[in-house]
C-alpha cells in the first residue's frame, strides 16, 4: 500500500499492518490479539477472557513484531496495534516459547485436560520434566481472581505466595466471609481447577 | 543508643533556628560552619560501614574516646572523632584514618587505642604494625591516597563517604553539599538541568544503562499531553547478591542521594519524591531518614526551597523481601500497596507510572550523579570515562581477590586492571577463572577476555552486562556450573510467578543445572537447555525472568569443557559439586588432633589420637565439617 | 500472644485510610508485635480500605512478613554470592542439621528462627551470619556453635 493511501486510512482510524503476511486493518486501541480474531487467526491464550482486562501473563499468545529491522516478541493480548508492522504468530521464536510453556505445563499441571489438548495442537504430547503434583491442574492464569475483583466486585480470593509456590486461595485457606457463592470463577476457570477449591472459599 | 537518637532530634530542632531563606544564606551557613573548623586540627575518622561495624569499630571509636580524655591533651587541639560510612576497603577494616594528613590504620582492635594516642598522637609517629603493607612489595605505606587500592581509582560519586558523618548536615554542607540545587534552583531553568544531564551522558547505573536526560524529556513531554503531577523515585532496593554500592552510598553520604532528587525534581516539575530502600538496610533507611528531617529543618527539602518558591519533599518506603521490587514497575505496585509484581512495558513509567501518572525512577547510584554534573558542568563529566559511557562507576569488587570492597572507576578501565592493580589479584593463584558482573541477570567474563573495558557496550558484546555493579571474582576452585545454578536457585526464590515462561522456565532449567551438578545428563541436555534458555528469554514478561538464562548462556559459552566434564566425565574440576566429589585426608598433613572426627554428623572420620585420621567415602555426605574445622588444612577435596 | 487493640489503633491513626499504605502498616504492626496475627491483619485492612484477600496476598508475598510467631533469637544466614562461594550453604546446612530445624522454620522449643537472607551487603565478611541483630563476620561452625550456646545459656 501506498505511503499516501496508508496515511488516508489512518486518518479514517483505521491502521493497517499484516499478520502473517496478510493485510489487517484495526482500529486505533486494538489489540493485535484482537485483530487477529477478527481476521480468523488462530493465537492461543489461556489467562485472557474479554470480561476482564488482559494481563498478558501466560505467554501463550506471544507474537514476534518486525519493525524498521527491529523484532520482538510480544504478548498480543495487551500489545496495541501499529502502523506498518509485521505480525508472525508462528514464527520459529513463537514457536519455541509456546511449546516450552506448554511442555513445562504438561508437568506443573498435570490434571488439566485442557492443557493436554492445547500441547497436543502444537505438537507436545509429553514432559521431559518432573511431575511433582499429579492432582494439580491450576496454570496461576489469575482469571479466578480477577473476575472476582473487576465483574463481582467482592475480591473474595487471591493469589498468595510467589514464584512456584503461588497458589489461588482464599486468605488464610478459611472459608471467605466475602464471597457470595456466585460461582462466576467456576464459569471462567479455564481447566476446571477451581471446582477443586470452590468449597473451600465459600464455606 | 536511645540517647544518641534524642540528640539527633535535638539536632534537627536547633537546626530550624538556621532555617535558609535564600542561596545567599546557604553560602553565608557554609562558610560559618568552616570557620568554626580549624583546618589542621587532628580528626581521627573511624570507619562505621557495615562491614567496619561488624568488625568491632564502634568499640575502637569508644576506646580512642577514652583514651584521648585519659591523654591529658589541651583542650584546643583535642583530636575530634569522626563516624563515617564506609571507606569502601572492607577486608582491612575496622580502618582508623588520620586527617589532614591521610595516615591509614587497618585491622585496628579496641586495644589498639591506647598506642595509637600515644604513639601517634602524642609522640608523632605512625604504629607501624597497623600500618597497610603492600604484599607485592612488602613494604609498609602509610597514606591513604598511596594505596594502590585507593591511588586507582576515581572516587566522585563517594567522594564525601568516609569524610563526613553521615548524621551530621553541616558536614555535608562544609564540603559543599547542596550548592549544585542552589545553582540549579537559582540560575538554570529545569530545560537547561535536563539539557545539562543529556549532555553529560549519564546513564542509569541500575543494570539497564538507559540514557537519563532522555528518560527525563519524555517524562516532561507526557506531562505536557497529559498535565498532572510527576513524580521521582530513588531505587535503593539493591538486591544483587554481592552488590553494595547503594547500601554505601545511602549510608554515607544520603544528602548526594537528596540533593540529586531534588535537582531533577526541579528540572522535570515534580514536588513529590520516594526513595525505595531495601528492609534488609536499616542503617540506610535511618541515615536517609535523619538526612531528610536535617534538611527540612534547613529549608532545603520541603515548602519553598531557598526562598525560590520550588516544593519537593521526599517520603521513604521500606522493602519487604522481595528482590523483584527492584524492577520498576514492581517497585511501583509496591509503593502503591500492591504485591510486587511486575506489568508489560511500555507503556514504561516516564509516560505511564506511579498512579497512573508520568514518573522517573531513578537508581539511588545515578542521583548521586547529578549534583556534580551540575556543579562542574557536562562536558567535565563527559570527559571522564569514554564516548556512549561517561562518568564513573561504583563495582563491589568480591569473592577471590585481595582487596575485597567498594571501588570507583571511571568506565572503560580494563577487567584486568580493576581485579590486578585495585584488586591486588587473586590470592593463592596468578589469575581470575572468571569475573561475574551484573549479578543474576549478568554474566560470566572468562580471563581470557581480561582486557575487556568495562563499559556498558564492550560488557554487553562479550555476552555479560553492567548490571548494578557487583563484580565477582572466581578462581579456580569456583565451579562454573554451580555458579549458573546458584543464580538460577537465588531467581526461583525471588520470581514473583505471574509469567509462565519464568514461574516454569526457572524450575525446568534447574532441573537441567541439578542434573549436570550430580553428574547426569548428556551433551544432548546441554543443547536442550540452551533452546529452554532462549524460550524464557523470548518469552518473559519482565527482566526478571528475561534475563535470567544469561550466567547459563555465558557459562555455555565460555566454559563449555566444564559443563562436559560434568556430564561426559561425571567430574567437577573444581572440586565443588557435592555428588562428584570425595573429601579425603592428606596423610603428610594431618596432625591427628581429632577435631574433625568429633565435628562430624555421620561419625565416619575415623583414627586415633595423633595419628592419621581417615574418612570413610561410603558413609560421607560431604558437609564440608571436616573441611571448614581442619585446623591444619589437611582435607582435601577431588 | 494477646493482641492489644491499643496498640494496633495506635499505629494504624499514623496512616490516612488510603490502600496505598497496606505494606508500611503492615510493616509497623509487625514491628511491634514481631508477627502479623490474624486480627491485626484484619484491622490493618479494615483501616486502609482493603479486601483481605489482598492483605493476605501481600503478606505471603513479601519475605519479611510473619504470619506466624517467631522465635526468640533470629539467625539470619546470607546466602549471597560472596558468601555462597566462602560455604554459605555449608554453614546453613550445618544449623540445619544442629538445631533440627529447616531453613525458614522455628525451632520445636520456640527458641531459635533460621532464615536464609539474599545479600546483606556485608560482602568482605563472607560468610556471613547474622543472631538477632549482631552481625558474624567470618563466620564458621566453631563460631557459631558458641554464639548459640551462649544465648541458651541466657
């Protein structure tokens, strides 16, 4: 597209780039996961849900950027799109990140047969790594917490801990007098991990 | 120590009495406090750095006291004693130096004082015993500024640590502390100090060496979009294991600190400033802490700064454990009451920070920058070190070397001559196996590359970085492999694990590193690792995790024939990997004292009374008792 | 241990009720009682304004909280990188073994915490071990092993 004929298109709020070498074009304030959905391509996510605000903490929709020779990889859940950049969502640096992290969460959470089918898509069946916690099937994707927070308002739980001890819970694991049993974590959580701790939280 | 804590308060309210309404009056306060000060009047300093402090200085300080009032000497050439921070020479300490005329004590004990007045004071000569011996010459030397530690080195940014009492404003005053801010306040406008800072070419002396006067102006562009409050943070949370550049700095001289806040304050519109020091400093926050309150009592901090209408006031947050937190945007979430976590950049805190609003976090370590830009002028700080990396830096020199402690350079010097000439070598051995700089997000530079500039660029071509300024010196008996996991275990502690790539990727890369430790694994792992390594570089959300596989990928890189020998020869050629080691008894050494039998937990040393003592392999778990207790040095390790 | 309400209303009126404040005032309550009980974390919230679930996610988050009583004396071992090459390790696993207590934990007789500390600063005393607040430099077995039997003694 022209130089002129790009700017024409900005100025109607309109941005065009690529992704994948096709032409998108998206509004100012989008996402590139955002524009990517809107053209059908397929990224993956796991801690992204549209009722919340994105955090881009799994990692799991990374995409490499290319830019005036310069590329990086983001998280295109939380990158806004740009003018004239080039977007690869499978390219071999995305590739390696993804199927690491889903290696890696084949062990860290190895009761989640959701994450079993999400490997099994970019060709990770099994785990060189050590299983430590067979019953465990919570990835720490926050959306438990966060759709308590920003749609219930009540703020009843929350991740305690940090590193590889982070855990969702309520405080002091006692049943929480904030929560209102609605449930909505349970509808959210993206491997069903939740059911396993929903009693302990609303007592 | 509850009755030197009333004196400081009463410090500060006598203090208002002074309070300075102009630049005049800051002028006029100095030169009051100079003229009470004989020049030649003895001052016996006593180093009060935390290493000196650990070493018993305070006990000196009281003993000298003591017997400078038993010595009878007429009361207008009584000695003064002064308590400063560190002197940067921690493994002579306690240091006990003489001025005007810059005679060094080292290792100096309580029971010392009593000779030192004596001889020293009273008879006018130097204690021999005490004095610093060169132990390539052998010969003894007795100034300070002679000492190839101190002669080398470029001392700007400490140049007031171990000359001033930290807890005292009008020593900082007397050496002219605060006169940069009056100059800035009274004849630069806040573009001209912005101007000044980018021309100097400071760069952020944290780890990331981004240019500051440009962090500065994006920080007044977004102000200007978007018209609000900005604010300036002090980032004191220094957490690289092996790094006290900052903890010397806060504690001796906090005003460089203040004054370089307050100055950028000016200069980018901010009233309001935090300083976020780490809880594991307590003497820091308590020096900074008094600092702040002698200022405000002089109108140097606070409402209408020397009379030119300018507000800016600085509040101080305690760390609560968590190395993370130095990371910007965790810091941020931290002074706003938030767990520590940190959020995807950009948008970076110059356009978008603390609640919401444009703010500069700065290290403590760059702040004590600027008043000496603005006092001598840019194109003297450019002029010291070299293009695209002005200025000096403040290293922790540590580990193997002589001469252990805190050092001032200018950038570009050699690797070599920072270990050799101020480090006085590797003791024991004629050369580095390896210096780490740049702590865990840093890497290993083998001696190979010992003529490397230490500069932000030359750093990062060989594969290492700047980072804060720990540098580590290894040697032989330093295993390479155990080094990158010692970092990685340090990283998976501190993680805060919001990121999969870094919550997992740490733990997973272990597992490679404790497979190689214990001998297992294959140079297939090796590749492996090395993909992993680049997954959680790529894939991190902070620098944290981003950052993390470098002492992995320059460990690789460099020391290759180690991670082989582990794997392949099932050998650590350093003799420290636990699984592949065995402690045995040099018989040719051994005196059969027996302690090392009785200092056993598993009761597997065996012999009798004064005769060779032998280990029994099978049951050894190789604790090291035996090792650390030998009184002779007779365990050996392969 | 009882808490004293005094004493938490005491500290908390030093803070504007504002969330910002949660870790300082969480910092000063443990001050003075040495750990956080479970009340006090419940008042610190009610003060400031803030969910106790974030309370509690940043008491577990941040190392230097206790939510649990502590020990008498505190033996903090630097675990730096100076002091890990001088045998840090070597020493903390020698206190492991000789108070039977893991790193992290107090003592069965509530006499002694044992903490691991990332750097202390104090790089020229490797290793380095700090008992309450007195700093060990150059610290081995034989030098520890006296300290806490002194303290015992006490």
């Amino acid at each position: 597209m022209s130089a002129k004929k790009a700017k024409k298109e900005q100025d109607k709020g309109l941005i065009n780039f690529a992704i994948n070498g096709q032409s998108v074009q998206a509004r100012e304030g989008w996402t590139i996961l955002e524009t990517a959905r809107q053209f059908g391509v397929h990224i993956p996510t796991l801690c992204f849900h549209p009722a919340v605000q994105p955090i881009g903490s799994c990692r799991l929709c990374v995409v490499e950027t290319r830019q005036n020779g310069q590329s990086r990889v983001v998280a295109s859940c939380i990158t806004p799109v740009q003018a004239g950049v080039e977007v690869l969502t499978h390219s071999e640096e995305v590739q390696n990140v993804r199927r690491w992290v889903l290696e890696m969460l084949l062990a860290n959470c190895p009761a989640s047969r959701r994450i079993r089918e999400l490997a099994k898509e970019y060709g990770v069946t099994s785990t060189r790594f050590r299983v430590e916690h067979p019953e465990d099937a919570c990835p720490r994707c926050g959306l438990c917490v966060r759709v308590c927070e920003e749609v219930v308002g009540v703020q009843a739980i929350s991740l305690g801990n940090r590193g590889i001890f982070k855990e969702v819970t309520s405080p002091y694991h006692q049943h929480s007098k904030d929560c209102v049993s609605c449930g909505t974590c349970l509808y959210v959580c993206p491997t069903g991990a939740m059911e396993q701790l929903f009693d302990q939280i609303r007592g | 120590m509850m009755g030197d804590a009333m004196a400081q308060v009463s410090t500060a309210r006598k203090l208002e009495e002074f309070r300075l309404p102009n630049a005049e009056a800051l002028a006029a306060y100095r030169e009051a406090i100079l003229a009470q000060r004989d020049p030649n009047r003895t001052v016996i300093i006593v180093c009060h750095g935390t290493g000196c402090l650990a070493n018993g200085s305070p006990k000196v300080a009281a003993a000298l006291r003591q017997s400078i009032a038993g010595a009878g000497i007429a009361a207008p050439v009584i000695p003064e004693i002064k308590t400063t921070g560190c002197h940067g020479f921690c493994s002579r300490g306690p240091l006990v130096i003489l001025q005007p005329s810059g005679l060094f004590y080292q290792k100096v004990k309580e029971k010392d004082a009593e000779e030192i007045v004596q001889t020293t004071l009273m008879e006018g000569r130097p204690v021999e015993r005490l004095l610093y011996v060169d132990p390539r010459t052998g010969e003894p030397i007795a100034h300070d500024h002679e000492i190839p530690f101190y002669k080398y080195q470029q001392r700007i940014v400490l140049r007031n640590i171990g000359k001033i009492d930290p807890a005292d404003i009008s020593d900082t005053i007397a050496v002219g502390g605060y006169q940069a801010l009056a100059t800035a306040l009274t004849g630069m406008t806040p573009d001209e100090v912005i101007a000044a800072v980018e021309a100097a070419g400071l760069r952020g002396r944290g780890g990331a060496g981004f240019p500051t006067g440009r962090k500065w102006r994006f920080a007044t562009e977004n102000v200007r979009k978007h018209p609000g409050p900005i604010y300036v943070v002090g980032n004191g949370d220094e957490g690289d294991p092996g790094a006290f550049m900052d903890r010397t700095l806060m504690e001796g001289d906090p005003h460089a600190v203040l004054e370089g806040m307050a100055i950028g304050a000016y200069a980018l519109g901010a009233s309001q400033g935090f300083i976020y020091v780490r809880m594991e400093y307590p003497v820091a926050i308590r020096h900074l802490s008094l600092a702040i309150e002698q200022a405000r009592a002089l109108g140097l901090l606070g409402k209408n700064i020397l009379g030119t209408g300018f507000d800016f006031d600085i509040q101080i947050n305690r760390g609560a454990g968590a190395f993370v937190c130095g990371e910007e945007t965790a810091l941020i979430a931290s002074l706003e009451g938030r767990v520590g976590e940190p959020v995807p950049r950009p948008p970076f805190p110059a356009e978008r920070g603390l609640w919401g609003r444009p703010t500069i976090i700065n290290n403590v370590e760059t702040w004590g920058n600027v008043s000496q830009i603005i006092e001598k002028g840019s194109q003297w700080y450019s002029d010291l070190g070299v293009p695209h990396s002005t200025g000096t830096k403040i290293f922790s020199l540590v580990g193997k070397v002589n001469n252990v402690g805190l050092v001032e350079v200018p950038m570009g010097i050699s690797l070599e001559r920072i270990v050799d000439e101020i480090g006085g070598g590797v003791p024991g051995q004629d050369r580095f196996k390896a210096v780490q700089t740049g702590g865990p997000s840093g890497g290993c530079i083998p001696y190979k590359l010992k003529d490397t500039p230490v500069d932000f660029d030359s750093l990062t071509k060989v594969g290492a970085m700047m980072g804060s300024g720990g540098m580590i010196v290894m040697d032989q008996r330093d295993c390479m492999v155990d080094v990158a996991r010692y970092f990685l275990r340090f990283l998976e502690e501190e993680s805060c694990g919001k990121c999969l790539p870094c919550r997992l990727g740490l733990k997973a890369m272990l597992e490679y590193l404790d497979k190689f430790a214990q001998g297992q694994g294959s140079p297939q792992d090796i590749e492996e690792l090395q993909s992993l390594a680049r997954a959680v570089k790529a894939g991190s959300l902070c620098a944290l995790g981003g950052t993390s596989p470098n002492p992995i990928l320059t460990t690789i890189q460099y020391f290759r024939d180690e991670y082989l020998a582990h794997v392949v020869d099932h050998r650590c050629p350093a003799g420290v990997c636990k699984d592949l080691i065995t402690y045995s008894i040099n018989p040719e050494i051994c005196n059969g004292c027996g302690v090392c039998a009785r200092n056993c937990p598993q009761g597997c040393i065996s012999g009798e009374k004064k005769k060779l003592h032998t280990i029994d392999a099978s049951s050894c778990i190789r604790c090291g008792m035996c090792m650390d207790e030998c009184p002779v040095d007779a365990v050996m390790v392969e | 241990m009882s808490v004293s309400f005094g004493e938490i209303e005491t500290i908390l009126d030093r803070f504007p009720p504002q969330p910002e404040h949660l870790i300082s005032a969480l910092q000063d309550v443990q001050a003075k009682l040495h750990y956080i009980p479970q009340a006090a974390m419940q008042a610190v919230c009610e003060h400031l304004g803030v969910p106790l679930s974030r309370g509690w996610a940043v008491a577990t988050f941040f190392k230097s909280f206790r939510l649990e009583p502590r020990g008498v004396h505190g033996i903090r071992v630097c675990l730096g990188t100076a002091c890990h090459l001088k045998g840090g390790a070597r020493l903390v696993e020698g206190l492991e073994r000789e108070l039977k207590v893991s790193r992290g934990h107090t003592t069965k007789d509530l006499n002694f915490d044992l903490d691991t500390v990332n750097c202390l600063g104090a790089c020229a005393l490797a290793p380095v071990v700090v008992v309450d607040e007195n700093y060990q430099p150059n610290a081995s077995h034989r030098k520890l092993r006296k300290v806490l039997k002194d303290l015992t003694k006490a």
